[in-house]
C-alpha cells in the first residue's frame, strides 16, 4: 500500500501546481506574479525583523541590587539654612 502524508508537499504536487497556475495565469503573467510574491515576502521579512529587534530593544538589563552602593549626597534646605542666622 502506498502512504498518503496530508502534511508533505511532493514534487508530483508542485509540478500540478505550476501546471494549473500556468493555465490560470498565462505565460505572460507568470513572471509578474512571481515578482509580486517576491516582494510581498521580503517586506513581510523585514517587518518581522523589525519586530524582533524592537522586542531586543525594550528588554530592560537585569540589575543586582546585591552589589550595587548608593551614594548619600549633601541637600542643603533653605529654610534650615535661614533659621540657623
């Protein structure tokens, strides 16, 4: 018997394929057509890219807190300053 994959796609299957789109389209429009779906495909390409490098961009860098000092700097209140003249 002869397994049947419903998922693979066969040469057999590409070449019934091209033949109906051949019929469908004509010669002329072929190459027309081919050109549209290349274009459409690298714009939807970089698109994607561009989502993924914006993902990459607003991930924040983890801090540790464990090693991290703080400084106390000196703030001078103008009311304490003037109570104490």
């Amino acid at each position: 018997m002869v397994e049947v994959h419903l998922n693979a796609v066969t040469p057999f299957a590409v070449i019934i394929i091209a033949i109906v789109a051949l019929l469908i389209f004509g010669p002329k429009k072929l190459p027309e057509l081919g050109r549209a779906v290349g274009t459409t495909l690298r714009e939807f390409k970089k698109g994607t890219k561009g989502l993924i490098d914006d993902e990459d961009d607003t991930k924040k860098p983890v801090i540790d807190h464990k090693n991290t000092t703080v400084q106390q700097a000196e703030v001078k209140d103008s009311n304490n300053e003037e109570n104490a003249k």
